[in-house]
C-alpha cells in the first residue's frame, strides 16, 4: 500500500481504537504489569497470570500514538491479500491490530493466539461493536502457547508477531514454529515487532529473553528460510504508559536474500529501511 493510503488507514484505525476505549485513562492503569506474587511456577503461569490480571485495563497501557504508527507501518508494507489467505498472529493480547486488518484486508480467515484467556475476552468484547458480524466469524481467537502452535504445518499464507515474542525465553523456538505453519512459498510473510523492555515489570518478566536482540532476531528467522525484505525503528515520544519507548519492525519473506550483514543489504538496495518518529501527535516519516 503507498504511503498516503496507509497514513489514511491509520487514521481510520485511531478511530475505530477511540470507539473501543483505547487510550482512556483508567484507575490503577500505571500499576498494570507489576507482577502480582501469588505464583511460583513456570515463566509461562507467571506471564498467563500477569496479562489475565490486566483485564480491561490493558486498554489504557499501550498509547494511541503506538498504535496508530504500528498500523502505518503494517499497512504500508503489506499487499493486497487474495481473499482466500489464510493469516495467523501470535501473543495478540485483546487483538485490536488484528481485528482492524481483518476489516481493512478481508481475509478468508484469521487465527488469533495468546496465552492469556481474558485478554482475548476482552478484545473480544471490545471489538464486538466496532466490526460487522461477517468480520468477527472471520476471526479465531484460541488460548495457546506460542512455542507449540496448535496447527498443522504449512497451513497459513500469513504471520504477524507483535509485541510478543520477548513474552516467552524460547523465542527462537517459537520462531521454528512459525516457520513449521507457514506456507513455503516463495513471497510467504512474517510481519514482526518486538518491543523495548522499559514498561514495569519485575525482575522475573524482565529477564525472560535478555538474549533477544536486532541481530540475533534476523539470524533466527534467517535460519528458518525467512530473509529480510524491510525494516524500520519506530520511536515515540508517548508509548506505553505515556513513556519514551522504541521498537524494531521488520518484514522477513521467504525467498528473501540473506546473503552479508542486514546493513549491507540496506546499503546495496535490497532491504528498505525507514525510520517512524511519533512526537506531539505527529508523526514523521524518513524513507532510506
């Protein structure tokens, strides 16, 4: 999609976010994401008992600026899809961006994992009003782990993982896993987002993936036959919880080069790359 009808979409998004409540102030919304003690499992029942303990809250954590510069960014770089796709996406929390793609792209249908129950509830919920009954029977939302996708192989034309692979330590399993559901053909996507690890957390969440970086995040995917097709660095003013925050967007397609260093490849042409500053309410774009 160009640039203007990506910037328009993203528009439309901020109001369809508005109509579900995002970015509504809410009583103890700061105190979110402070691990609540009572579990002293696995990461995974520590993280699932975090984010079920958000509930409605969740809604007033990430900005209205972040979500409307991510749905820039997903619609500029994502094609006109054939209404017979198939899409996943991983760790969708309430599943807002994915709700608005579905209305925007109209795929033949969307599974939508998280391992959080209540925050599919409530992005259902939330969403109920604001998408046509056709819409919603499109999407399927289903409580998972990410790192063992419920799914057979080969199934999906699609991915998107937003925000949520520095959720799990086995990030790189989880990356095996995608590669395992989607489609081997050539011009296959993975749309993915990883986020800056300063919202409030406690030591145990925050620790969970120290390993996951820019490089070592493309030579995962990069392994698993993805290469990299664009990338950009995402920087607001006002994140989550109204915090300076930055974030990594990437496009990683099979059939892409992953011959020499990322920057190497910027350099001769054959990634893009483009830096996205969200300040005052505006946002700024520089094409490289």
């Amino acid at each position: 999609m160009n640039e203007r009808d990506a910037l328009d979409g993203a528009a439309k998004y901020e109001s369809f976010l508005r109509k579900c409540g995002v970015g509504v102030s809410k009583p103890g919304s700061q105190d979110l994401l402070v691990y609540p003690v009572t579990d002293t499992g696995s990461v995974e029942s520590i993280v699932r008992e975090t984010w079920d303990a958000t509930g409605e809250r969740y809604l007033s954590v990430e900005s209205v600026d972040a979500h409307r510069a991510t749905m820039f960014w997903l619609l500029r770089e994502m094609s006109q899809p054939k209404r017979d796709e198939q899409w996943l996406s991983i760790g969708v929390g309430p599943g807002l961006y994915e709700a608005y793609l579905m209305k925007h792209f109209y795929p033949s249908r969307f599974d939508l994992l998280d391992l959080s129950f209540e925050q599919m509830r409530v992005g259902r919920d939330t969403a109920r009003g604001n998408i046509s009954r056709g819409v919603a029977k499109r999407l399927h939302r289903l409580q998972a782990t990410m790192t063992t996708l419920p799914y057979p192989s080969n199934i999906f034309d699609h991915a998107f993982s937003i925000n949520s692979l520095h959720w799990t330590s086995n990030w790189r399993q989880v990356i095996g896993e995608l590669n395992r559901v989607v489609s081997k053909r050539e011009g296959s996507r993975i749309y993915s987002i990883t986020a800056s690890a300063n919202i409030i957390l406690n030591d145990e969440l925050r620790s969970i993936a120290p390993d996951l970086n820019t490089d070592t995040l493309i030579d995962a995917y990069e392994a698993n036959g993805f290469g990299l097709r664009q990338v950009s660095q995402l920087k607001l003013e006002h994140g989550q919880y109204q915090r300076p925050t930055m974030r990594f967007l990437a496009v990683f397609e099979r059939g892409a080069s992953t011959e020499g260093k990322f920057e190497d490849r910027i350099s001769r042409g054959e990634v893009g790359y483009s830096e996205i500053l969200v300040k005052n309410n505006a946002m700024f774009v520089d094409n490289y």
